[in-house]
C-alpha cells in the first residue's frame, strides 16, 4: 500500500497520531522494529512483547478526575476526539478507585486490533535507522530511540547526545512558596541582560543547623536504583545529583548550588548589615515557564525516591508547604529540546517535513505521550488536506502541554514534564481553593468552542 505519512514508532504516540490520521482518509506506514526480523534482534531492553502501545512500567493512566485534575482533564479531552487510547483503556480498564487503570495484555491487544482492522494502516515489522529525507512522517520514538536512529536525530538537531542519565530537578508551583521566609534577589543583585530586569530567583536561607540537618538528610534518604540495562549509560557531570555531590563533602554544596554568597537575606538585617546578611546557605528557585507559576529547584537533580524528596524538601525554610508539579529523577532518557528544536507544530525546523511526537519531545506519561500522539496526527492531517492548522486553546489540557513543549518552557532547563495546572495561563482573580474547578471549567469551554470551529472530524 502507497502511503501519503511514514509514522515511526508503534508506542503510545505513534498508535494515536495513525489512528487519527487513518480514520481521517489518509494512508498510513506504521514501522515498528519490535517484531521485526532483523540480525541486530526486535526488540528493546525494556519491552517485553512486539505488540504496539505496550504499557513498559506502570499500568495506570492516573487520575481519571476532570473536575479537578489536570491529567484528568486531558483523559477528557482525548475522548472527544475519539482517541484509539481512551477507547482501548475503557475496554481494558481494571477497578482502580478514582484513577484509571488498564489490563495491559488486553490494552495493547485493543490498539493493535483496532490498527490492524483500519485499511487505512499498513504495520511495518522494520527498524528505521535513518530520518526520512523527504515525505511528510512523524517520529514517535520515545525514550529508548534505537541507537542508529538516535545518530541520525543528533545529526539532523546539532545536539551532542540523545542517550543518557537524565537528572531532573524538581519543580515547584509558585503560589505554594512562603514569601514571608523567601525573597526575589540574583547574586549580587545582577540585572538580567535580556530584560534589565533584577531579581530572577527565588531564596530560601538556611542556618548552619537547618543546613547540617538537610545535608544529612540528603546522605540517609533512600534512593532510586538502576536498571540493569541502564547501568552503563553515563550521566553528565553538570547534571550531577545533589545527594551525589553531598557524599563529597559537608561543604560541597555551600561552594555549588547553595551557596550564598552575594545574597543579602532582608529579613536577617543588623546595623552593619542593612541589606541584609549572607545566610549560611541558599536554595535558589528560578522561573521555569513563561507564565512564572512553575520554578525550578536550581541544582536539585537528584535520585532520592519521591517520598524521601517530598519530606526533605519541606523542610527547606519557604516550602514547607511547597507544591511539586514535578519532583525529580534519574533515569535513561532520550528527548529533544523542543522548544529550541520544533515550531508550535512540532516539526523540526531544520527538517519541516517530520514531526515529533510523545516522549521524544520531552512530555511525561503514558496519556502526555499519547496526547502529543494525536496533535502530531492532528496537525499533519490538516496540513495534508492543505487546511490552516487552529491549535487548541492554551487554557485546556492539550494546549497547555503543546505550548510547554513548543516554546514556553525556557529552553536551558527544559526538561521531561507531565501535564499539571501550573502550565496553564493563571487565575489570579479565583481563590486557591476554588482553581481547579476554575481551571477544569475554563478548559471545557475553550475545548467545546475549539471543537466547533477547527475543521478536525473526518470528511
């Protein structure tokens, strides 16, 4: 079968972006190296079958809330547009409270039947080692790109690797930080060069003790363990865990990530100090996304497990009641800096005629993955059909995730992120009690009207 789109990679997002482009009339090559007859092996160190969007750790598509939680928001967005996901993990779906959790033996069967079943689709068993030099194609890799395939993305991106340790620091939504403790100050009250502005971190001091307390408490925290098909991937130096750097020396950080020098705390003022003192040492938070509702814990990459972060980092004086829309990790990865690397309609700009799509693009999650999926599927539908692409609203779930990805995430920390309310435009004038709902109903209204005049059902 002749095809008017080359998708490669049979996961979560490859599965959606064909589902959405097939039943919209076009003609689809679906390749996917599991399975495939080849001397090299078809397989992944990760995978454990051939069949398409298998579900590699957890089987949960978490919360299943669109009232009040932001991935449960998107779950209702990717049912409107009738996703091959939703679709297959309702008939899949296992007893799981509020969250929504799949059999993945029979979610993985359901996708690749329904895909199998559409003549629009044609499933390639063949490893694709090279980007497509022409012809519209989406790549939807995800995290464990096969190497010669990677080679040809760093080649095409200019970047100097794909594949490692990837450690991510946490994030903290801003309207959870204690302003009372913390203050707005850059070393040595240095102005931002691109704005003449000041002030681009947040502070929270520390005493001698609060500092001895925390360092140890980076030492005893319990931390993430290795696979073993990860254990030989490398992590780079300047992305070093902070519990790693602690293990150096009880003065390590004060001389890296929480030094305080040049930071005059005001709430600590003397006589001699007007200004303010130097504390013992600084945890610094720098805005993350362009909206400022998300910031970055400055230097905090780390493997402690989640529970061990959250009750560490609370007690860091300002966040004891902090907010994490992510907390942070380490592990294999492979994503590229999308907003530096794709336009806002996740193509590459130094190659328009492929796309990106799921974890590659640096999206977290089995349903971010897929929603990034359908986009993909979405847009090229409507570029082959020679109709202006509308994307949806950066007030619901997908447009929130789609504009992170595509530009308003600051590009030097960009890093893997789940959908989370912190990157929709903000609420000021709802109490914090209120906002989700404020959040979920805005969402639901910009989507309906979206609906109603993008031009994306089937001819």
């Amino acid at each position: 079968m002749t095809h008017d789109i080359h998708i490669i990679g049979g996961g979560l997002a490859g599965s959606e972006a064909a589902w959405q482009l097939a039943r919209r009339g076009f003609k689809v090559r679906l390749s996917e190296m599991r399975g495939a007859n080849i001397p090299e092996g078809g397989s992944t160190p990760a995978h454990q079958t051939d069949g398409l969007a298998e579900l590699v750790c957890s089987n949960s598509f978490r919360s299943d809330d669109d009232t009040k939680n932001a991935v449960g928001l998107l779950h209702h967005e990717m049912r409107a547009l009738d996703s091959i996901v939703m679709r297959a993990g309702e008939i899949a779906r296992v007893p799981a409270g509020s969250a929504m959790a799949v059999d993945r033996d029979v979610f993985s069967a359901e996708v690749q039947k329904a895909l199998e079943a559409h003549p629009n689709i044609q499933i390639a068993r063949e490893r694709i080692d090279t980007l497509p030099a022409s012809g519209p194609a989406i790549v939807a890799t995800g995290p464990l790109t096969a190497e010669a395939l990677a080679a040809s993305i760093v080649a095409a991106t200019g970047q100097d690797r794909l594949a490692f340790f990837d450690a991510i620091a946490p994030i903290v939504h801003r309207d959870s930080i204690d302003m009372d403790i913390c203050w707005i100050q850059s070393r040595w009250n240095k102005r931002n060069a691109a704005s003449n502005e000041g002030g681009d971190y947040i502070n929270c001091p520390m005493t001698k003790e609060q500092y001895r307390a925390f360092h140890q408490g980076l030492l005893d925290g319990e931390k993430t363990e290795f696979r073993e098909w990860e254990t030989d991937t490398p992590y780079f130096e300047g992305c070093m865990p902070i519990e790693v750097m602690a293990a150096r020396g009880v003065d390590t950080l004060r001389f890296g990530p929480m030094k305080p020098v040049g930071l005059d705390n005001p709430r600590d003022t003397t006589p001699e100090f007007p200004q303010g003192r130097w504390p013992h040492a600084v945890v610094q938070l720098r805005q993350d996304n362009k909206l400022g509702t998300l910031w970055n814990m400055v230097g905090f990459q780390t493997k402690l497990k989640y529970g061990a972060q959250v009750e560490l980092f609370r007690t860091i004086p300002g966040l004891e009641n902090a907010e994490f829309a992510r907390l942070g990790g380490l592990h294999r990865n492979t994503f590229l800096n999308s907003p530096t690397l794709l336009d806002r309609q996740l193509r590459l700009r130094s190659a328009p005629h492929i796309r990106f799509a799921g974890q590659v693009t640096g999206c977290e999650g089995y349903v971010e993955s897929s929603a990034v999926g359908l986009m993909a599927g979405l847009m090229a539908a409507s570029e082959l059909a020679g109709r202006d692409w509308s994307a949806p609203p950066p007030t619901t779930a997908m447009g929130a995730l789609l504009s992170h990805i595509t530009g308003d995430a600051e590009a030097e920390t960009y890093q893997p992120m789940n959908v989370n309310f912190g990157l929709f435009p903000p609420l000021h004038e709802v109490g914090k009690k209120q906002r989700k709902e404020a959040y979920t109903e805005r969402a639901k209204a910009d989507l309906a009207e979206w609906l109603d005049h993008a031009a994306l059902e089937p001819a």
